[in-house]
C-alpha cells in the first residue's frame, strides 16, 4: 500500500504534464480560427500563437521561487488554478487582449509545472523508482498532446465555434488536478529545508522509504547544515555548482537544436514542404503524437534497469542517423511523399527513447537539496528559451536556407550532443539525491 501511495501522489503531479503537454499542442487546432475571428495580421497572430511560450519562459524563470517559499504543493496548486482560468478564458474571451491574457496564464501554468513538478516528484522518490516515477511527467506531457492533437480532431466539426471547445475542454482535467492536489503530502526535503518540520517530513520518509527513513532524514538534515556551514553555497552560480549547471544548461540547450519543437509545432508545415496535401499532413501529425507516446512509455520502463547516459548514447546515434536522413530526403526531392515523414518519425521514437525521457528526470536529481529549485529553473528556463527562438526563427530559416540545410544543422548538434553524454554526463539511476550531490557537487 505504501508502495502505491508514492505511485499516486507521482500519477497526481504528473497530471500537471498532461496539462502542460494539452495547453502547447491545443493552440495547433484553433489557430487558423483564431486568426480569422479576429481578422489578425501576421504580426498579430504570431503574438496569439506565442504568447504562451513567453509565459512559458517567465514561468519558469520564476518557477523556484513560490516553489522554495509557499512549498511544492501549494505551488502546484497555483499551476492547476492557471490552467483552469486559462481554458475558461481563452475560451469565453470577446475580447483579443483578453485571450491573449489567458493564454499567457497558461503558458505561466507550463513554466512553473515544468519547474516544481519534476521536483516534487524527484523528492517523494525512492531511489531505484525515480527514473520511472519523474518520468510519468514526461509521459503525461505527451500524452497531453495526443489527446489535444485528437480532441482538435473531434471537436473540429463543431461549426464556428469549434475553437472555443478546443480550448475550453481543457477546464475538466485541470478542475480533476486541483482537487487531487489536496491529497498529497508536502515533499519532505522542503519541510526540512525550508521549514525545520522534521517530525511531520519523517513521517511522509516513513512511506517513501520505511527500511531507511531515519538515515534519510540524517543525511538531508546532514546536508542542509552542510549548506548552511559553506556560505558560498548560497548563489547557484558560485563555483560550487559549477559542474550541475553546466550539465543543466548543455542539456536543455542540446534539447531544443535536435529540431523537436521546430518539428512539434510546424509538422503539416514540414510535411507540407516535403510534397504531402493538407488532410494527410494533419494525419502524419497524429502518427508523430502516437510514436512520441509508445516510446517515452518504453523509456520509462527502461530508465532505472538500463541508465540515464545508456538511453542518451543510443538516441543521440539514432537522432543524427534519423535527422541526416531527413536532410537527404529534402535535398534529393522525396522520390515518395511519405518518405520524410517516416524518417521524422523516426526521429520521433530516439528523441522520445533519450531527451525527452531523462531531461527532466537528470535535471531534477544533480543539483543538491538547498538549490534544487534554482536548479531545475535553470534547466527549465534554458530549454524554453531555446525553444521559443527556434520556434519564431524556423519559419524563416526554411524559407531562407531550405529544409535540407536546416535538418543538416539539427543533426550536427547531436553530433555534439553524443560528445556531450560520452565524455562529460555521470549516470545517477539507483543513486540517492544526497549521493548524487556528493559525487557531483563534491567532485
């Protein structure tokens, strides 16, 4: 029963996944309706499509903070409200500043999800089911844009209105996500940390980890007056960190120059280029939402047998084996319409095997108790920024330099990235947080 309470307050968390996976891949469906409701210019409906990543970004440059002062739970609970107001707004709005309001509420509720809910998850985990357990997070991320790609599908029938239900459906998860926030604990190690409750921590330690929950709560208490003692430990950027943050910013950055937002957000464009016609590019789409979801399940069940760095070697290889052959395709004109379109796929099932499995379970485990938050803000603002230029710039670049020459990019990059994971990223599966720090932080 223990075992499962720790699954359940895991599942809950990850909820915030599926709702931030929802909230960016919804706008796909509605965004044409959007324009012409509004009769909005080019600028203008770029703003209405991008507005939610700026929220994005500022959400998660701040997402430590109400995380390290309010606790991870009450932060959550501001996520959920954000998410709510954000489908009833945007979907009752009149009024274009007031939608883009409400999509900016939401895209805050991404940020700082991103942030604390791979953290609280990362606390509450015992050791050898962490990998599995933040995992769930990333799995409810694209199991959030499935269900949006196939919502939008459904609901695409509904006359006019249509985009208002596409929007607003997203009310009924996030009502679900805010009333089962009330159920879960506060994460131990903040309680310790942040607010010296040793005795309520131990008995949340005592579910997680009933064998060892005394040494558990030594060695974070042990790090905590650890932290206080160095009192160059105080700023994330101090020296100490050095190797954490490093590791944090190459591997968001690494994240976004595989091309995987770019391929995200501008599928029907891509396959469109490629010689594909409207009605099948919007299929090919789904398929891209259906291979994301079966390989991230894998990569989870895998995570904590085979490693963090194993999973990263073998997709970095296939994501410049399958990104190569993209460029190719493009460059030698696709003898067969679906011939690029399975080798995005493909790229597809290696970036959902690697990065889009582990980035948020290695970011949330190598920095130490008292920077976590800091941390993972890192990581999580890196990733969106990146993923924000090149969401803006790609329509651009491939309009300039043709798909060949950009998808040649994207595959260098993880030429690097293999650099990056072979010489310099540690494993951590089956490590605890505070053994993680010492080998990391100490080294």
């Amino acid at each position: 029963m223990k075992k499962h309470s720790v699954l359940a307050w895991s599942m809950v968390v990850a909820l915030g996944g599926f709702l931030f996976g929802f909230d960016t891949a919804v706008i796909s469906g509605a965004e044409k309706s959007i324009q012409q409701f509004w009769n909005l210019s080019a600028f203008a409906h770029g703003l209405t499509i991008s507005i939610a990543l700026i929220g994005t970004v500022i959400g998660s440059l701040v997402g430590s903070r109400p995380s390290d002062y309010f606790g991870r739970k009450n932060t959550l609970y501001f996520v959920a409200a954000a998410y709510l107001l954000s489908s009833l707004g945007t979907a009752l709005a009149d009024d274009w500043y007031i939608f883009l309001v409400f999509r900016f509420l939401g895209g805050l509720g991404v940020g700082i999800s991103s942030v604390t809910a791979p953290i609280y998850i990362s606390e509450v985990s015992p050791a050898h089911r962490r990998g599995r357990l933040v995992g769930l997070f990333q799995f409810n991320v694209v199991l959030g844009i499935l269900i949006s790609y196939l919502s939008n599908y459904l609901l695409s029938q509904g006359g006019e209105a249509s985009w208002r239900w596409m929007l607003g459906v997203q009310a009924f998860p996030s009502i679900i996500f805010l009333v089962l926030i009330y159920f879960i604990p506060e994460s131990p190690r903040w309680l310790i940390l942040k607010r010296g409750a040793y005795d309520k921590a131990l008995e949340i330690l005592r579910i997680i980890n009933p064998v060892n929950c005394n040494e558990e709560l030594a060695a974070i208490k042990k790090s905590g007056e650890d932290m206080q003692q160095d009192k160059s430990s105080d700023g994330l950027f101090s020296g100490k960190y050095k190797t954490p943050v490093i590791l944090a910013v190459l591997f968001a950055f690494f994240n976004q120059v595989s091309g995987i937002n770019a391929i995200i957000y501008y599928a029907p464009r891509i396959f469109e280029m490629a010689g594909l016609g409207a009605h099948s590019s919007l299929l090919s789409t789904v398929g891209i939402g259906m291979v994301n979801f079966i390989f991230t399940l894998l990569a989870i069940n895998i995570i904590d047998k085979v490693g963090r760095k194993t999973l990263m070697l073998i997709g970095s290889v296939g994501l410049i084996v399958s990104l190569g052959l993209v460029a190719f395709a493009f460059m030698g004109g696709s003898s067969s319409g679906f011939e690029i379109p399975i080798y995005v796929m493909l790229f597809i099932a290696f970036f959902a095997f690697s990065q889009g499995a582990v980035i948020w379970v290695f970011i949330s485990e190598i920095f130490p108790n008292q920077v976590r938050a800091k941390g993972q803000t890192l990581g999580s603002s890196t990733h969106w920024v990146m993923a924000a230029l090149i969401a803006f710039c790609f329509p651009y670049l491939a309009e300039s330099f043709g798909g060949a020459n950009i998808f040649f990019f994207f595959s260098a990059m993880m030429v690097l990235q293999l650099v990056f994971v072979w010489k310099m990223m540690p494993e951590t599966k089956g490590k605890s947080l505070e053994q993680i720090e010492t080998g990391i932080v100490m080294h």
